[in-house]
C-alpha cells in the first residue's frame, strides 16, 4: 500500500495555509507514490509536524525552521520512492 502523509499544524499560529502549501507541493511531485496527503489541526500550540505511516519526517521545533519543500520531498522519496530522481531538488551527488 502507498504511505499516506500527515502534516499536523497550529491552526491558532495561521499555518494552514503553509501546511496547504506543502501538501500540494508533496502531491504534485508524489502524485503516483503517495496514498493521501492529511492536513490536521494541531491541538498544541506552535506545532508543525509532517510524518509518513506515522514516522516523524520533520518536526520545526526539533529542527529549528519551517522544511523548504526540497527538504521534505528528499525525506518522502526515501521512504516512499528510493529510486526515484527529484531532478533539480535532489542532493548533490
């Protein structure tokens, strides 16, 4: 089965519209590797989260900053497409 991602935000902090942003940006590139993308209002404040079956990708508070896209997507292809090239996002080789 395709790993489903969660992207849980503070919703008290204005944050849905970033957490929208990120999972259009994780459906556009993973649309055939991806189950679904959920975006869920966090009950704690401040908190922005974003894990794949429930494995902690990013969590802004342990990493200091919001995840750029490029960072996220490096994340998510390594669980859920290993193989697959990201192009222009990916790591230097």
């Amino acid at each position: 089965m395709k790993p489903t991602i969660e992207i849980e935000y503070c919703p008290k902090c204005g944050w849905l519209l970033r957490a929208a942003w990120m999972a259009q940006e994780l459906l556009t590139t993973f649309s055939d590797d991806l189950h679904a993308v959920k975006l869920r209002p966090s009950e704690v404040a401040g908190r922005y989260t974003i894990t794949i079956d429930k494995q902690l990708l990013w969590d802004r508070k342990r990493e200091g900053h919001f995840p750029e896209p490029k960072e996220i997507k490096q994340r998510v292809r390594d669980v859920a497409a290993p193989d697959r090239d990201l192009g222009h996002n990916d790591r230097s080789k």
